[in-house]
C-alpha cells in the first residue's frame, strides 16, 4: 500500500537562489519565481506547509515587457481617499523599479497567510548588489523562452 508523503513544517530544507533579470519577460519570470517561492518544483510540494526556496532577484531594472506595455499597462491603487492613483509601467520603472516584479509574483501566490510568508522569502534589487552572500544564493537560469520542440 503506498503512501503520499506530506512535508512537515522545519522538515524541508530551503535552499537559496540568485536570478539575474536582465533581459527577461516580467509575466514568464513571475511565474517561475512564483513556482519556487511555492515549492511546486519539488517532489515534495505539500499545499498547506511552505516547501519553497528563497530567491534573490537582482538587475529588476532591467526586465523586459513585451509590446507597448511600457506606455500602455496602467497600475492602479486605493490611497484610502476618493479615486484611484494610477501610473504607467515606464513611470515605476523610473520611480520603484523593483514593485513591478514584485507585484507581478505576488498576484500568481496563494491570497492567504501562507502566500504572505513565501512572498517574505522573495528578494528584489534594482541593480547587481545584493546583501545576502552570506548565504551562498546559486545561480539559477529561469525566465527565458524554452527552446522550440523541449
């Protein structure tokens, strides 16, 4: 008789990743960050326990959007007085470079207690600096298209 494993809290050991976003698509990189922010690239993904990885994101400056999207795509915010704030994707660019990514892995995680603490294990910075050396993030390849006939 077999048995599906479920992982235990403390029992999964995370591991830490370095993404280099220069060049990338923001929707294809949210996706992959939200799948290991999520833990689902592992054999051992259990829905209510957090198995995911920490990411280190650097160069988010440099993401790339497809089309007009930079003029066209509109963010809009509730300050809590009447109306909306609302700004393009090129005026966030210049003025948080980092919330675009940010935003865009956030909307693909789970909308509960458990979604927040995997997005606490997202690290985002502009350029190539990062202060996490000191726990040895590995390089990883993600965001960019698969190769034809993969």
């Amino acid at each position: 008789m077999t048995k599906t494993y479920m992982a235990k809290p403390g029992e999964v050991e995370q591991r830490w990743w370095l993404v280099d976003a220069e060049g990338k698509r923001v929707g294809r990189l949210a996706s992959e960050l939200a799948m290991i922010l999520m833990g689902k690239h592992r054999p051992t993904y259990t829905p209510h326990v957090d198995t995911g990885d920490y990411v280190v994101v650097i160069n988010a400056e440099k993401v790339e959007f497809g089309g007009k999207k930079w003029q066209q795509k509109e963010y809009r915010w509730y300050t809590g007085y009447t109306g909306l704030r609302t700004e393009t994707a090129e005026n966030r660019r210049e003025r948080r470079p980092t919330l675009i990514l940010e935003d865009a892995v956030r909307r693909m995680l789970p909308k509960n207690k458990l979604g927040r603490v995997m997005l606490s294990k997202l690290k985002v910075y502009a350029g190539s600096d990062h202060p996490h050396l000191a726990q040895q993030p590995e390089p990883k390849d993600i965001g960019g298209r698969s190769p034809v006939g993969a």
